[in-house]
C-alpha cells in the first residue's frame, strides 16, 4: 500500500498535467475531461512563444551546465586536498550560493548587472544562472574528489607524465560520469530557475520557467500545463540519463 | 590560505557582493533616493508589523515542509531498508521526483489543490461538497497547508535518498549486534537505527529548510496575500510603484540571506560532528 503510495506521488504530476493539456471544456465539477484535443500542443510546436521561450531555457541550461563542469571541477578538487575544519570552511562558503534564495541573490547582484551592462540580456542571465550553477558544481565536485583514489595521479606522475598529462589523459578520462552529472545539475539549476531570470533578464529574455510561470498566474490552465510537461520531461530525462544508481549521489549527499 | 580556500572565497563572492551592495542600498548609500549613511530605512522595515509576520510566517512554513518531508523520508527508509525487489522499487519510486522543479510541483497543487481543483471535484462528485465554495482554502490560506504539502513533497525525495544512503552505510554492524544481544525491533529502532538516521539527516534537512524557505515560485503560486512569504514581499517593494519603498527590498534581502548563512554555518557545524561519529 506504502509502495502504491509512492507510485502515485511520483507520477501525480506527469499524469494531471498530461490531462490538464489536452483536456476541453474540461469545467467544474467533472473529475475527467470531457472532451480532448491537441490545441495547445499544436499552438506550442508551430507557435513562437512556447517554443521560442524552450529554445532560449535549452541554451542558457547548457551554458549553466558547462560552468557548473569548467568550474566546478577545480574548485571542488581544491576543496578536497583541505582536510578538518578548513574544508568544512570551505565548503560553507561554496554552499552560500546554493543556499540563499534566488532572489535574494537577484535583487542583490541586479545593480551590478546594470552596472555591467548586462541587464536584459541572455549573456547576464547566463552568468546569473551560473552564480548557484558553480555553487552546485563545486560541492559536488568535493564529494567525487573527497572519495577519488589520487594514488592513479602520482603513479601516472612517476611514469614521467606531467601534471597536464595526467590531467587530461588519466584524471579526466576517469570523470567522465561525474561530469555527465555534474552538467545535469548545472542545467537543471538553470532549466527551473525562475526570480533570477525575472530580474536579471528583465522583460527580453523570456524563458520556459517565466512563461508557465505567468501563464498559471493568468489562470490558463491548459497553456500553463503543457508548458509545464514541456518543462518537466526534460528534467526527468536529463537525471534518469546520467544518474540512476542511488549509490551514486551517496558521495554527494553524504 | 590554500588553494582551496581562494577557490570557495571566488565562488562565494557574488553572494558577497550581492551583500555589500544589499548592505549600502538600505543604509542609504546607494540605490534610489540614496543621501548618505542613516540607519533610518533598516529601522523602520524591521519595526514594521507586517514584515515580521512574513518573516516568522516563511520559517514556520519551511519549518513544517522540511518536518513532513523528514518523518516520510524516515519511514520510506526503515520501511525499506531490505534489498528485495519491493524495496529496491519503492526506494526507486521514492527518489524519482528528484528533478522535479518547484514551479512543476506548486503548478500542480494550484490544479489540484484550488478551489476548483482535481480534489474539490472529486470530493463534488462524491456528495461532500456543493460547490467551489464550498471547499477549505488549501492554498492562498493563512495556514499555508497547500504551500506545505507541496514543498514538503518536493523536499521528500532528496531527504529520502539521504536517509537511504544513511541506513545503507552506518548502523547495520550497530544493529546485528544489538539484535544478537537479544535486542527487539522497537528497541533497535530508538536506541541505535533512529540516533544514526536523525544525525544523518540533520545537515540535509537545514539545507531543505533553507531551499524551502526561499522559494520564489512556489510562494508565489500558492501562499496567501497576508502574510506574505518573504521572497513574495520581498520582490514586491523591489518593484514598488513607490520609487522611495524600493529600497525596503534590500532590509528584506539582507534578512533573507541571514537566514540562509546560518542555514549553512549550521549545516557545515552538523556534518562536522557526523563526522566525527564516523571515525
């Protein structure tokens, strides 16, 4: 019964929003939609605004992907060569990002935005994005490092490869899972950001999270619901790809 | 310092610029309106009734979300702890939602939790209700229940797989010797599976607090007008008509990130001493 519980929960909002967007004249009390059709879905795959608004979020989420990786990377193996209290230091500092609220973050980092020049543009927003993005990164960058066997990298040395070789010919070779995950969580960070978007992006940069966003406010349930799908699969999509072992994220969330 | 340290110091500094600046803009250095250093905006946001509502209001809230989520991501984890394929499902199933973004999971509850929602019609349909109206207000209440239920579903995967990776990796020596003591399942349970679980869960459950506490979209969709959430309030005097008010956002996101720091000082402290259990 537990388990036919948490079947339902998981899957509750593939299922309702899969009807809220296709259902017609679906009104007050029917429990099940009427009537069908493939509006909203047509309207989204010819019309320019859903569609526009995903092209935009697919581009800022692999930007943000690729800092959490670049940037990530570094820091989180700096990080694991502290020990002590010092790495727990450290790993506070890299965790205020990921903590504060994203608007709290926007309303604090927009000055600066303008002040760059930045406001109202896919590069700001990027860049804003990738704040917690890199945050995200190096954290779990720390836990594979923490728990990475660098006796790989001093064998490698003693052969006579230098530090760049080992980098990139034994080191990064091995990463390639974590670093598969680590993008994933950098797109994710972006693919559902919403306040930072609003403010640092302004009214220019539209993208799928702010147009479901305003679509629910406006009450267009069925609009709402298929950008909502639209912006869920691939979510699910990209963590089932890169991660399904739960033993895996246990170096992260330990 | 070491490298390291100058690594997290980088990643940490737009938080410490978005700060500083937070910091001038209410104390009248900078932003709109801005006539030098005057403690006077600071004081009058935090004497103001309404934002101490929200404040206390969003705590509570997140407080609550981060409870439920925490005493199913428990149950989830005892109660399936072994390694049959039931288990293995049900720890599967438990974790799946991980990606699902807030504005997915608040979307959702609007739909089904609204005054006309999937639970209002069901509940029409079956005779115990006559109309829209008639349904209790589960979202844009006072209670915040609607606002609840969806982020403490939201933050019950990632507490889950916390709390499954926990149990898989400390304890079951703890346990077999205590079960070949003579010890019972209740005793198992108080004495040594729930003090590892809960100490293991401790740094996780403030992260989701904090998570929880400053989400934007979920508050937006479905926490009532009064009080505000703070992330709500916050925006609103950001973008207040009143050119003047708008630097009252900068009292509230100096507030919030408080909140947050020691959300993470706490976080770091509460892994250190698991830590120390470990060793």
């Amino acid at each position: 019964m537990a388990l036919g519980l948490l079947a339902v929960s998981a899957a509750a909002p593939f299922v309702l929003l899969a009807l809220w967007s296709v259902g017609r004249d679906w009104f007050y009390p029917a429990v099940f939609p009427p009537k069908f059709t493939a509006e909203s879905w047509r309207d989204l795959l010819s019309g320019e605004r859903l569609l526009g608004a995903t092209a935009t979020s697919l581009v800022l989420g692999a930007g943000t992907g690729a800092f959490a990786c670049i940037a990530g990377l570094p820091v989180g193996r700096s990080l694991a060569r502290l020990t002590g209290w010092r790495r727990h230091a450290g790993a506070a500092l890299a965790f205020l990002p990921v903590a504060a609220p994203p608007i709290a973050l926007a309303t604090g980092l927009q000055f600066s935005f303008l002040r760059l020049g930045l406001g109202g543009t896919l590069v700001g927003v990027l860049l804003a994005h990738a704040v917690p993005a890199i945050g995200y990164g190096s954290l779990y960058f720390l836990g594979v490092f923490a728990v990475f066997d660098s006796r790989i990298e001093e064998e490698s040395r003693s052969l006579g490869a230098t530090s760049r070789q080992t980098f990139f010919h034994v080191v990064l070779p091995l990463l390639r899972r974590p670093l598969a995950d680590a993008f994933a969580l950098g797109f994710l960070v972006s693919w559902s950001q919403v306040p930072l978007t609003l403010l640092v992006g302004g009214g220019p940069v539209r993208t799928l999270p702010i147009e479901v966003f305003s679509l629910v406010q406006s009450g267009q349930d069925r609009l709402a619901a298929t950008g909502a799908l639209l912006l869920l699969v691939p979510a699910i999509a990209a963590l089932a790809a890169t991660r399904l072992a739960a033993s895996r994220t246990e170096v992260m969330a330990v | 310092m070491r490298g390291g340290g100058w690594a997290a110091a980088l990643v940490a500094t737009p938080v410490a610029v978005g700060v500083t600046y937070s910091l001038a803009a209410a104390t009248g250095l900078a932003g709109y309106g801005a006539g030098g250093f005057t403690l006077d905006r600071v004081e009058r946001v935090l004497g103001e009734a309404a934002v101490w509502e929200s404040f206390l209001w969003t705590v509570r809230t997140a407080a609550l979300a981060t409870l439920i989520a925490g005493a199913a991501a428990v149950a989830a984890a005892v109660g399936f702890r072994g390694s049959s394929a039931l288990d293995r499902t049900a720890r599967a199933l438990a974790v799946l939602p991980l990606p699902v973004p807030h504005l997915i999971a608040a979307t959702t509850a609007v739909l089904v939790l609204g005054q006309s929602g999937l639970l209002s019609r069901i509940a029409a349909s079956a005779g115990w209700l006559a109309g829209p109206a008639d349904m209790p207000a589960l979202v844009y209440d006072r209670g915040g229940i609607g606002l609840i239920l969806m982020l403490g579903w939201k933050e019950f995967p990632f507490l889950a797989l916390v709390a499954f990776s926990v149990l898989a990796t400390r304890g079951a020596a703890l346990e077999d010797t205590a079960r070949s003591l003579g010890a019972g399942p209740w005793q198992r349970f108080r004495r040594i599976t729930w003090p590892v679980l809960w100490r293991g869960l401790a740094p996780a459950a403030v992260a989701v607090f904090a998570f929880a506490a400053g989400s934007y979209e979920a508050a937006a969709l479905l926490a009532p007008s009064d009080p505000q959430a703070l992330p709500v309030l916050t925006l609103e005097r950001y973008t207040d008509p009143d050119l003047a008010r708008r630097g009252d956002a900068f009292v509230l996101t100096l507030l919030a990130l408080a909140l947050a720091a020691g959300a993470v000082l706490l976080h770091e402290w509460l892994r250190h001493r698991v830590e120390r259990l470990d060793r």
